[in-house]
C-alpha cells in the first residue's frame, strides 16, 4: 500500500487526504471493540522480568474486575488515577481499567524522585494513586506532607505490598466476575473536550508542565496507527513488540494501547536504565533484552541510542537476534555509524521516529516496508495521518520551502487540549491558526522527509529525556547557601548532554560540589545528576529582563567535549 504524499501551496506537507473523519468516540468504546475483535485466547502481553502473560480474555476479566472494584470503593468521574510504578502485567490491567471507567489517568515514569512528585502533587486533587513497592517509600514521603496528604483520596499497590494499602490482586477478588453496565461506566459527554490523559512533558522551556490529551486526540493517535499502511504480511506468527519505553511517557503509553489493539503482543521490561547505558555504554538489563528477543521471538521495537553499541557489539553474538525485522528510533540523534552496523548485521529495516507529548504521539510516520527500506541517516519520516507539518521561519514567521532550515511547527487532531493551569504556556505554544511550535529547527526535502538538524527549545537533552534547566535551577536554588545558579547541558561523546551548574554561593556560606551533587542526586532523577560537574562563580549574567543569560552560558562550553568516564 503506497500512501500518496502532496504538498499545499502554502508549503504545507501532508498525506493527500490529511483530516480523515476521526470517530468522535471515547477511548473506553475503542478499546472494548478493538479488544472483543481479537481472539480472547490471543497472548496480548509479556512480562520479561517475571515470565507472567496476559490473554485478551484475561486482560478483559482483570480490567473489569479492576474497575468494579474501584467504583464500589467510591471512585468518583472526577477523581484522577495517577500510576506511579514500573512497566508490568498489573500495571497493564490498571490502565485498562481506568479507560472502561472514563477517569483521566496520570501516568508517571519510574524514575521519578520526592522532590519531582511533590512538586507536582501540589498542582493535582483527588488522586487516586496505583504505586509498586519498590516506589512506596517515595510515596510514604508524599504522605507525611499534610497539605499533600489532603490531595491523595486513596492509595493502591499494584506489585508487592505497601503499609494497609489495597493490593491488585485484593481488587481484583473484590471485583470478580461483575460486569460493568456501561463502557465507558463514567460518560463521556464531549470526546474533544473530555480529558483521557494528562502526562508530563517540558515543553519548548521552563518547568516540566502537566499535557492535558483529549479522548478524540488519544484516539486519533490510535486511529492512525491501526490504518497506519504499515505491512507486515510477511510474517508467519503474531508479531511481537519489545516495549522498553516507560509506560509513563507518551510513546510508552502509545505503544501500550496501540499495538495490543492492533493484535500486536506486547514484550515488556520492567524498567530499563538509559541512564546507566550513558554512563557506561552498558545497560544491566541488556541481557535480559537479548534473551527476552531470543525467548519470544520479538520482530520490531523502539530503541534508545544508547543500545546502539550494545546490539553491535560482541555481547549481543552470544543470542539467537535473527527475529528481529524493524528496528525504530526516536526521541535523539541516532549515530549513522551505528545504525548502519546494526541493519547490516541484523539484516533489519531501520528506521528513526519523530513524536511529541503535545501532539499525543507521533507527527510522522513511515508509510510502509517498501519505502522505509532504504536507510537515511537523520530521515524521520514523513507527515503522521491525519498531520500537517510546515517550516516556519524563526524570523519573519513566513513557511519555509523544502531544503530551508526554520522550526518544525504541526497541525491536526492529535493536538493536546493545553498545559494543565497555564494559559500562558499554552498561548507560547500554540499560535492563532492551530500550530503548535515544536522547538525543534528542522526542514523537509523534495521528498517531503523531515529532519531535524538543531534545537529552539532551551532544554538538554540526556539521552532521549528533556531535562529541564529551570527545573534544577529552582531546586538548587532551595538550598541555602546558594545566592543564583544557571544550568547548562555540556555536549558529551555519546551523542547526549551532561548536566552542569554555574553556582554563586552565598556571602558568608561554603558549600562544595559533592555537597551539591548529593542534594540533586537525592531529589532529582537521574537525567538531571549534575555529571558535568559544578562550577563557582562571582556572578550569574542575566538577560535585560531578568532571565539567566543561557546565550551567554552556551558561549562558554561551545567547544567542550565530555569524554566517557
């Protein structure tokens, strides 16, 4: 199937007919008549970290008992199920259950840390939180914040045990075997108004910032994908899908609903460390990805470029990697020498990705086997369905013709409903006509391939996480004998950004570097570890208005270059 590509007269690409009728449903309709077309006996989910699985009859059954459950423990329409626990077959179930409710989920990374949570449960009421074990001691914090505390309606573990709490399995047996009246049980009035989900994105600049994605956006972005034109005939089994990505994040969240109703088994990893790969050029679960590719025969995935090395190397020789047939990429620069080693000695379409939280998924799209079989280092694609994507001149703001840098800016009915209490962001983001501003400097070819080739945005990018600047900035400064700081990304041999801070302590106070390192590695993940070190200064510049002089600060480790240490 060959998707026709044109482009309009005002230098807008797109596919011919870009604003397909999108079924103004809610997600919890989609998913029911998606999942009762499969075959209730179809192994839908792997869980590589304990060998559990799920069928679409079970994911059926758990979800509604899930569901039961929470509606006799007084779950409200208006309360909001925020998940705050590592990839797995529960935390599946409960995502599930919370879309044949109709309440708005908030899914969190993992890795997030106290600080990071407390900040944002500031800005949420009536949360209903589904956490694991291993992250109950996080939460315990949370708790011990009385104003926090008023915030939390009710606390459930999805893995292990934490304090009295409610376990899955205790809601699932409360649950069993009651059936839901409707789908979904809390009406959804108005699909393109109605939040489905609200995820945490930074944006182009300043504090990470609550998206808030409508049914209609989600279920455009689910649409696509499963009339997406992608061929896979060839294949004589199911296919299956190695989903590493947190399902946290808007592609993990994607990846989750998208495939498993498109009849794709999802593989996944209970969390995996890009972190440690950047510091390294070695995850700890590696092997268990090369063993889990092997096991279940897992035909494509998304990959960090950390894993680039990794799949090369003489590690992966020891694992029977021959299933693999599409590799995708996305979310950072993907080394050309890299991905041509790994297409050469896995015989695999390679292809890297383009997506954003604001626009709930993808902005372009590969149209088929036969067209993304000739590798182009940089080529993310062309236009996602339904997407329209111009260049928009820095300057003067005039679209931009093929060949010509400018900022990638997009439009369509994938579009997020705005940032969660901040109209200001949400103007900043998104013009009068529609468009929402990447950040991203970029331009397409003759062909209408994207590529992006700079950045706007002000943020680093570690691995393929956004760090937000003024996030660290604003903590550092909470402690007490810092005066100002500025924080940059130092560009690092690995293709990331490590973090840095430009300190001016306070007259009369001493603080040391490791003393500052420790605070930041005690309440901020691990993207934002100040790995590049901490420098003293006498003065901050700052801009006419106030701001940190990044411009000023950029100039400064323009030509440094972190090797691995």
């Amino acid at each position: 199937m060959h998707l026709v590509i044109t482009m309009s007269e005002n230098n807008i690409i797109s596919l011919d007919k870009p604003f397909d009728e999108i079924p103004n449903i809610s997600m919890g309709e989609l998913i029911s008549k998606a999942l009762n077309k499969l075959d209730e006996k179809f192994v839908c989910a792997f869980d590589a970290n304990t060998g559990k699985t799920l069928t679409v009859k079970e994911l059926i059954e758990k979800s509604t008992a899930i569901a039961m459950a929470l509606i006799e423990k007084g779950i409200n329409k208006t309360d909001l199920i925020l998940t705050f626990a590592e990839n797995s077959i529960e935390l599946t179930v409960v995502l599930f259950a919370s879309v044949l409710l109709g309440v708005t989920i908030y899914p969190i990374t993992s890795i997030a840390k106290a600080y990071e949570l407390e900040k944002l449960f500031e800005t949420l009421d009536s949360i209903v939180v589904f956490t694991s074990e291993s992250k109950s001691n996080i939460i315990s914090k949370i708790l011990t914040n009385t104003a926090l505390k008023a915030n939390v309606k009710s606390v459930f573990v999805v893995n292990g045990v934490f304090d009295n709490n409610i376990t899955f399995n205790e809601l699932l047996k409360e649950g069993f075997n009651k059936s839901l009246p409707q789908i979904p049980y809390f009406a959804v009035e108005d699909p393109k108004t109605t939040i489905f989900a609200i995820l945490q994105s930074s944006g182009t600049t300043g504090v990470p910032k609550s998206t808030l994605i409508s049914h209609y956006a989600f279920v455009a972005q689910l649409y696509s994908m499963i009339n997406s034109g992608m061929n896979f005939d060839e294949f004589d089994e199911r296919l299956k899908f190695g989903h590493i990505t947190p399902i946290g994040c808007i592609t993990g969240l994607t990846f989750l609903y998208g495939y498993i109703c498109c009849g794709v088994s999802v593989v996944m990893f209970k969390e995996y460390n890009e972190e440690l790969s950047l510091m390294r050029g070695l995850s700890l679960d590696t092997s268990l990805l090369s063993v889990s590719i092997e096991k279940y025969k897992i035909n494509f995935m998304l990959i960090v470029p950390a894993l680039g090395p990794v799949l090369v190397s003489s590690l992966a020789d020891k694992y029977d990697l021959s299933s693999l047939a599409f590799i995708y990429t996305g979310g950072a620069h993907f080394p050309e020498a890299y991905a041509r080693a790994i297409i050469k000695k896995y015989n695999v379409i390679f292809q890297e990705v383009y997506g954003m939280t604001e626009y709930s998924g993808t902005l372009t799209h590969v149209p088929d086997l036969e067209v993304c079989s000739e590798y182009i280092a940089g080529n993310l694609g062309r236009p996602a369905k339904n997407t329209q994507i111009k260049i928009r001149d820095v300057t003067t703001g005039a679209s931009l013709g093929p060949d010509i840098d400018g900022e990638i800016c997009v439009r369509g009915p994938k579009l997020f409903s705005g940032y969660l209490n901040n109209s200001l962001a949400t103007s900043e983001a998104i013009d009068s006509e529609g468009w929402l501003r990447t950040g991203d400097i970029g331009h397409y070819d003759h062909k209408n391939r994207v590529f992006i080739t700079d950045r706007l945005k002000e943020l680093i990018k570690f691995g393929t996480k956004q760090v937000s600047p003024t996030e660290i900035e604003l903590f550092l400064m909470t402690h007490k004998c810092v005066a100002a700081v500025a924080v940059v990304g130092v560009k690092h041999e690995t293709q990331s950004q490590w973090v840095r801070a430009y300190v001016k302590v306070k007259d009369g106070m001493s603080v040391t570097e490791d003393e500052l390192k420790q605070y930041v590695s005690d309440n901020l993940n691990d993207a934002k570890q100040l790995r590049a070190g901490v420098v003293f200064v006498d003065h901050i510049p700052r801009t006419t208005v106030g701001k940190v002089d990044r411009r000023y600060f950029k100039q400064l480790i323009a030509n440094e270059l972190i090797k691995n240490v």
